[in-house]
C-alpha cells in the first residue's frame, strides 16, 4: 500500500496515548522521529519519546506539554570506530550487553510503564523489543523505518560473530509482533514486517530562507557554500584552509573545540541543520537517511564518502544517485584534502526529486488512525504490500521473486549490488551467435584465441560497447552507470589491450587438508573471471578527473598510475573504482612490505577488494623485481559467484597477474604464477588460504581434475573423468568468508597439533636409543626409528599416517587448548599467516585428524576413479564425500544450509525410487573453506541425475526461501588460455589510411 498525501492530520475526537521507542543508533532516527511526533502533537495527542538522544533535538523544534521524554536506551545500533567505520564485533557485543543480557527485566519494565502511561499506540524507530514489550502488553504497535537490524545485523554475524548467531532471529522475532511497517523510501528489506505501507520522505521543516541564513552568517550570494556534516570527524583528521577552492567557505557540523581555518565556519552542536544545509550549495558528507532525505528534498548536491560495514548504505546511495543528487568521493581524498574535483562536479548536478516531502505528516496520519482503531494490515499478500523477503539461516538475506509490482529502480539496482537477487553471470553465448561475429568484426586478435568460450566473446562484446558509450555519450543503464562510466574512460582506444581470464573451481576432494600438505582433486568451473589491461605511457593515460587533479596538486608531470574498475564490485558495498600512484608501492628505494601494503589497502574497507588486483604488482616488484615505469589500466569482470566457496578471490587474482604478466612480457609458468597469487591472498589480503585455489585456477584443465600435492605444490597432474560420472556444485546461499574466524582459528588448530605431535615424536626418541649403560630399554627396529626421526621434524600433517596418528599420538591430541596454554608448552605453532590469540580456545583434535584422514580419503578416492566402473565403484566414491563432509562438521566448519543440501541427497540416493531405478547420484560433501559456500555432488552423468539435482534445487527453495544457484560444467585454467592480445579493428583501419 502506498500513501501519498493527506490533507494534515486533523484533530481526533478522541485523546490518544502515543509511546514511541528511537533506536539508540546516531541522531538520524531521532531526527526523523521528530517530524512525526511534531504531527502528533499538532493533532492534539500526547507522545512518550523513548530515547537515548539530548532532549535539544526535540525540544528545538516542539515546544508542548504534550511532548515527554524519556531517557532510556533499549538497544545501540551499530558501535562506530569512528565517522565513516562500523566496529562489526563491538557491534553484536553491545546489542548483547544492552539488549539481550537485561531482556527479560527490560520487558518487564516496559510492559509496566506502558501500561501505567495508557498507551494506545507503540510506534518504534526502530527499536525490537518495543514491539514485543507492545505485545506482552496487550497494546498494538507499529514501526517506521527504512531498515530493521536484523538486515544491519545479519551481515555483522556473517563477518565477525558466529557465536552472536541468536541476536538476528531474537530481533526478527521481535518485530514480527509488529502489526505492520510504515517504510521509508531508500528502504532495505525487512524481511519480519508482514505488511508494508509506503510513505513520502520525511523532512524537517525549515525555519529560515537561505538569503536569512546567509546574512546572518556574513556570507555574500556569490560566495560557494559547503556544509560538512559528518556526524563527528573522522579520527586524527585536521582540516587546511586549501581544502577549499578559492571563493568557497565550509559550515562545519559537529566540530571539535580545536581551531578551525578561516574558510571553514564551526556550528553550534544544537545548530538547527536543515537550515543550513538549505543556504549551502552543496553537502559533504556520510550517507544517512536524515541527510539523504534533506538533500533530495532541499535539491542540494551531495558529495559523500563510503562508511564501512553498514548495509543500509547502499539503498539510499541509489535513491540519491538516481535523482542526480550524489558525488562519490574516496577516502583517501576526503582525509588529504583533494575537495576540488568533487565539489566542482557537485554544483555542476541538477538534482530531480520531486516527489512528496511530507512523510511526517502522512505518518502520524496512519497513526492517529490506527490508535483508534483502523486495520491496515491484510490477510492477504498482494501487489507490492510486501517484499517477500527470508532470512538464509541468520546470515543472509534473500529476497524470493514474488508477485511484487512497482518496486522502485533505485531498490532494484541496490539490491543487485548486495547481492540479494538471483545470480547474475552474464549469460552464455552460444557459438555461431551475432555476439561472436561483433566481438571478431570490432577486435583484432593479434594474438591469443578466444578457443569458442561463450563468456570470453561476450566479454569482448562488452568492451566494444565501452567504446560506443565513450564516443556516442549514450547512458548506460542505471544499475550499470557508476563503475560503467568509469569503463567507458578507462582506455586509449588507440593502443593495445591484453585479456586474460582464469575460472573458479570445484574442490571435488582435499579441501582445508591442502594447508597440511595433502593431495587435493580440483574442478576448473565454467563461471571465470576476465581481465582487461592496458599498460601506457603515462603521458597517453586517460586519468580520472580526481586523480588528473591529485596531480596537478602536486606539481608533477605525468607519472604511472594504477587505474582499476571493477564490475559488481559494488556487492557488500563496494566502491567500483580504484586508483594509486603505483610509486605508492616503493618505499625508501623498494617495495614497500607486505605488512605495510595490507595497512594501506585495510585503510579503506570499501576499496579493500583492490588488494586482490594491485596487490599481484607489489608481489611481483618483490618476489620477481619487477619494475614497473608505465601506466596501468586494469578493467575486472567476473561471473565467479562471490562467497560461495568457488575460489572467487583465487580466480581474480590468477586473472590479474595473468594480464600484467602478458602486458610486460613476463614468462610466468602456470605453477610459479599460482604460488605468487598466494602471497597476494596471505600476505597483502590477510586471508590465510591453502594453495589448492590458485593453482585449479592456474592450471586447471577443462573437464579433469587436477590432482596435486600441496607440499606446497607438487602437481601430478590431471585426472580424466570418467564418462559415467559427472560432478555439480549447488550453492547453499549462505555466504562463505575464508577470511572469517572460523577457518582461521581450525587452520591454527591443525598447526598446534603439528607442534605437539613433533614435540611427542621428538620426547619418544631417546627411550629408542642405548642407555648410558649400554643396555637397551627398548630394542625397535632402525626403520622404527627413523619413522619417529621423521615425524620428529614433520612438515606437513599429511606425511602421518593414519595408523601411525593412532597408535601414537592419538591420544595426546587434546580436544581443544587455549591459546596462552599452547604458547607456554610449546612455544610457536609455526604457522606463517595465522597468529594465536593467548585468551582464545582453539579446538586441535578435530582439526588435526581432518587432513591426516582426508589425504587417505583423496587417494582412495583417486584411484577408484581410474577402476572399473560399477555401481560398488559410485557407491564407494559417494562415501569418501560424505565421510569429508562430516569431517569438515567435527572441525565446525560446517552449516545449517550445506548440511540440509548433503540430507537432501542423501533422501534421494535412499529412496525407494532410486533403489528401484538404478540411484544416479551417490555422495555429497561442503568444499573449500567450509562455514556455508556450495557442496560437490557426483553422480551418474544421466538426465536423470540432473533431474535430481535440480529436484534438490526446488526442495531447498521450499524449505528456506532461496533458489540455490547450480554450477556445472568447465573450463580451461589461465595457463591453458593464455592471453590475447588485441586492438579496436576500427582504430586500426583509420591510422592505416
């Protein structure tokens, strides 16, 4: 239902009772919350305010009897670190300590004081428990918000807090007592919220004009007015009088008592901003909904700057941006000062929002109307009432296509860049289709084949149309236009482009064993990602406008930059770009560390994808001595679904360092380019990855597996498929982190277990040896002893073997130790990319038996492939996987969602029908890091097994709401694709006439 407009809130017969809860998150809420209790009181009601917020953001504007506060804090929204960064953790360890530990006093304490006030109506913005303290009252109630903290929450518990799992049902619980939901425009789903009224934006009226803001300010009309509204500047940061072009001044929000330049003006804390920012010609700032809203009501141009980890960002980004109301300006210019290009491009907007501005009124409207009794809600889903959102096992959410209408393209194009729509790899291009002829007419291959991969020829396709775009100024779609734009500016046309391309892939057997040395059995997927790049001499670069200008600022001639775009990178809230002086990279004469490069790319959480791309050419400068003298443009697309266990990061870094090794003449084998990609991830990324990834991307082969020793890369290479299996991935929709705590904190594990195994080994050799007195106490064997020699100084777990493990060291194995416990007994685990926590508790003997077992595990199961094939032989093989599977559990690598995935096939490869027909598939097990991502299914290469797997597809979707994705099919690995070199034939036939 949406409602528009009204004719004001007229006076109700009947005086009613409002309690209305503000989140404790920031003053936006309170501020808007404003705006609505204004409306109220107007009509003649009383309104109890539940907040955190000084009393002066409500008292300046309403001035009543009618208006009382209360100062109480029933929950934290997100802990900030500072202006522009979101502690994740600090994050759900707040909302426990505020929320969920003193939960069962708070709702006792409010069901009372509600009752004891009257209330007839408990409005929340957006508090949880208001909503279920409303019900255990008897009373009614109602939200309004543009986002709801089990959306902010969800992705907090994905990143940093699995053991804070309970605090995003606990909060969906709690608002599903919501009777239904005013939302906001620059909504995010809410996926609690039954039923949904749509409203204007609301905004703060104004008290004063511009021209009387400006005269009692001192400022002339053609004087350029900046107001910065940060909320609180960002830490350590001073502002310079040269930050400002000539003829600007800048109002200052929320200032620190520290002296100001004299170009920037500080206001009061209690300054009534709206006024302000209505005289100002434009804004700099962070997104927010009480800023966004302001700017598109007042027409004010918005340059704002990326806040890390907070979800509802992105929603209202695209709202602004789609009204032409928004400049993105990167951090790293905010914090140095580089304001010009921003500015100057902001005040060159013409902002077109012109739909309702009084959200406030509309809401107490409703409001006012459901406390005398109007229902809004309907049994009935219909239209867009509803987004038909779920939540994914408390980590993610996904929205089920439904039979909404009208959903708003800037919801749309969001929603894509969170990832909450269906997959969106580009789609694949059959040979023989026009894709294919416009991609040879356009390019001219100088070098390299395209081998008749569909997704190569429609990324060459989507290249051709960057130059289109750059020539005929034609707008690319909306959801496209950001990082397509900055495409379309980011090559010389003139000079050549190289391509590489690398695939993801399939962990078929070996998994997190590859870290302790065992044999894994990778699968090259179809899914890839491409690489563009141009190397040019810096005087022919085409530079961004904010780079152009970080130049000219610095008196320097042309010099190399890095320049990097990245399609869909905008998932989890991503800037599209990045750019660097790639003499950033040296320090005092050499390439800066690794430690040092993984604090410059950390600095900016929204560019940190960029570690991935740029961190290969500082592993070259070091490990090769690789000097690079020209400019780089780099363009990065791929289809690899993010998160899901695929190797995703792998596959873009195999790319990267493909395309600058062709472009530079670099003769990289397959093998040593793998190695290099993993020092990238290690050293620059800070992920602590096995080698397994780069190399099945490197050196995969199309439809085999690569079989390889990680010891730490012994490939012994491919293994044929047999014509009568054939393996899927299906994607469990639970987002996998290899970054995250958990593969982390098991990787430690199995290295502790290393440690005392060698420590055991190394205490058992002397009783093996002749006495002082020359009398043996044990008489074993000399291959005895040169077995307990080598396990004495073992490298990799993988090199014990199971019966070995058993008889001797089994038993000193402890479940788990804590970390300071380890330190003291054992000093370093000896773990180059994992660091122990002393207060930590570190489960060791699952972590430990998983790769000594797996290693067994992927041998038998690499034989039985080349053994005759046979119903025993699938059987035999479908063990192995579950066997894994239920390894990975007993490390707690496991997840709701891959677990329910393996059951399913495990119904269907038991089922009566199955065992009637023949069963066609036969195991299934959770891959790469584990914690979510996708499961490896084998089967018989039949119809029937595909029918099956996509059977598996709709019960998983009946069960939790998502279509998972199915991945099947391969691909060559980057060493088998090599390069291509190639120039718009275009461009060629005019300089040749």
């Amino acid at each position: 239902m949406r409602i528009n407009e009204t004719d004001g809130v007229s006076a109700s017969s009947k005086h009613l009772v409002f309690a209305y809860y503000v989140t404790g998150h920031g003053f936006g809420h309170a501020t808007r919350v404003v705006e609505v209790v204004r409306n109220l009181i107007s009509a003649g009601h009383d309104v109890h305010v539940v907040t955190g917020a000084p009393d002066f953001v409500f008292t300046s504007e309403i001035q009543s009897p009618r208006l009382f506060i209360r100062k109480v804090l029933l929950d934290c929204g997100a802990v900030q670190a500072d202006a522009l960064t979101v502690d994740r953790l600090a994050s759900l360890e707040k909302y426990s300590e505020t929320a969920v530990a003193p939960r069962k006093s708070i709702l006792k304490d409010e069901v009372e004081w509600l009752n004891s006030i009257k209330a007839d109506l408990v409005v929340s913005d957006v508090v949880p428990v208001a909503c279920r303290a409303a019900a255990d009252a008897g009373i009614r109630s109602v939200c309004v918000t543009n986002f709801s903290w089990d959306f902010i929450y969800a992705e907090y518990v994905m990143a940093a807090g699995h053991h804070h799992r309970s605090i995003v049902w606990q909060i969906a619980e709690d608002y599903s007592h919501c009777e239904f939901l005013i939302r906001l425009p620059g909504y995010c789903p809410m996926p609690a919220f039954r039923d949904v009224i749509d409203v204007p934006l609301v905004v703060r009226r104004l008290h004063k004009s511009r021209k009387e803001v400006r005269k009692e300010l001192g400022i002339e009309d053609d004087v350029k007015l900046l107001i910065l509204n940060f909320g609180g500047q960002p830490a350590g940061w001073k502002l310079k009088e040269e930050y400002l072009p000539s003829g600007w001044k800048c109002l200052v929000c929320g200032a620190s008592d520290s002296q100001l330049p004299p170009n920037f003006i500080k206001l009061p804390k209690d300054a009534y901003t709206p006024d302000f920012m209505a005289a100002s010609d434009c804004m700099l700032g962070k997104i927010g909904y009480g800023t966004v809203s302001e700017a598109l009501a007042y027409k004010l141009p918005f340059v704002f700057v990326r806040r890390d980890y907070f979800n509802e960002e992105p929603f209202l980004r695209n709202m602004l941006e789609f009204y032409q109301g928004g400049v993105e300006m990167i951090r790293r210019d905010l914090l140095t000062g580089h304001w010009k290009p921003y500015l100057e491009r902001a005040i060159s907007l013409k902002p077109c929002y012109e739909g309702g501005i009084n959200g406030g009124e509309v809401a107490a409207h409703i409001l006012q109307e459901t406390a005398i009794g109007k229902n809004y809600a309907s049994d009935k889903l219909s239209g867009a009432r509803r987004l038909r959102d779920a939540i994914i096992f408390g980590y993610e959410l996904q929205r089920v296509p439904g039979r909404d209408v009208s959903i708003p393209e800037w919801y749309q194009t969001a929603e894509d860049e969170l990832g909450l729509s269906a997959s969106r790899s580009p789609p694949c291009t059959p040979e023989g289709d026009s894709t294919v002829k416009l991609s040879t007419e356009d390019f001219e291959i100088l070098h390299g084949d395209c081998q008749g991969l569909p997704d190569t020829m429609s990324f060459l396709k989507s290249l051709v149309e960057l130059d289109i775009i750059k020539d005929s100024d034609r707008t690319p779609e909306k959801r496209q236009m950001r990082e397509r734009k900055a495409a379309a500016g980011l090559f010389n046309w003139e000079e050549e482009i190289f391509v590489a391309r690398a695939p993801g892939r399939l962990d078929v057997m070996g998994g997190i064993a590859d870290y302790s040395g065992s044999l894994v059995l990778q699968m090259p997927i179809r899914e890839a990602c491409h690489v563009a790049l141009q190397k040019i001499s810096p005087s022919k670069q085409r530079l961004w406008k904010h780079a152009l200008a970080r130049h000219n600022d610095k008196g320097q001639g042309p010099m190399p930059v890095l320049q990097i775009v990245s399609y869909g990178s905008e998932l989890s809230n991503r800037g599209p770009t990045f750019d660097m002086d790639l003499s950033d990279f040296m320090d005092e004469g050499k390439p800066m560390s690794y430690e040092k490069a993984k604090k410059y790319f950390d600095t900016n959480p929204s560019q940190k994808w960029a570690a991935y791309v740029a961190g290969t050419i500082l592993v070259l400068m070091t490990e090769l001595g690789v000097r690079f003298e020209d400019s780089i443009s780099m363009l990065v697309s791929s289809a690899v679904p993010e998160g899901k266990g695929v190797s995703s990061s792998a596959s873009v870094e195999v790319a990267s360092m493909s395309a600058i090794a062709a472009a530079h003449g670099l003769n990289i084998h397959p093998r040593d380019l793998a190695l290099l990609c993993q020092k990238v991830e290690n050293h620059i990324v800070g992920a602590p990855c096995g080698v397994m990834d780069q190399m099945a991307s490197a050196c995969g082969e199309a439809n085999k597996l690569l079989a390889m020793v990680c010891q730490p890369a012994e490939l012994l290479g491919v293994v044929e498929i047999p014509s009568h299996i054939r393996f899927w991935g299906i994607d469990s929709g639970i987002r996998h982190s290899v970054g995250g705590a958990d593969y982390g904190s098991v990787r430690a594990g199995a290295f502790m277990g290393r440690k005392m195994i060698k420590s055991t080994a190394s205490g058992m050799l002397p009783q093996s040896l002749p006495s002082s007195n020359g009398i043996n106490n044990i008489e074993p064997e000399v291959d005895g002893v040169e077995l307990l020699e080598a396990e004495a100084s073992l490298d990799y777990l993988c090199n014990l073997s199971p019966h070995r493990f058993e008889a001797l060291y089994a038993k000193n194995i402890p479940e788990s130790i804590v970390g300071e416990e380890f330190s003291k007994n054992y000093g370093d685990h000896n773990d180059p990319v994992t660091v122990i926590d002393p207060k930590r508790t570190y489960f060791v003997r699952a972590p430990v038996c998983h790769p000594i077992y797996e290693n067994f595990r992927v041998k038998a199961f690499k034989a039985l492939l080349t053994a005759a094939a046979s119903d025993d032989q699938l059987t035999s093989l479908g063990e192995l996987l579950y066997q894994c599977h239920y390894s990975y559990s007993a490390c707690g690598l496991g997840s709701d969602g891959t677990d329910r995935l393996v059951q399913l096939v495990q119904e269907i490869q038991h089922s009566k029908v199955s065992k009637s027909k023949d069963g066609t598939l036969f195991g299934a097990k959770i891959t790469g890091g584990g914690s979510g991502g996708t499961i490896c299914v084998i089967g018989r290469n039949s119809l029937r097994s595909s029918e099956q797997v996509l059977e598996i597809q709709q019960r998983y979707k009946d069960a939790t709401g998502y279509l998972p994705l199915i991945i099947e099919g391969s691909s060559p690995g980057a060493g088998k694709f090599g390069h291509l070199r190639i120039r718009r034939r275009s461009v060629s036939l005019k300089s040749n006439q």
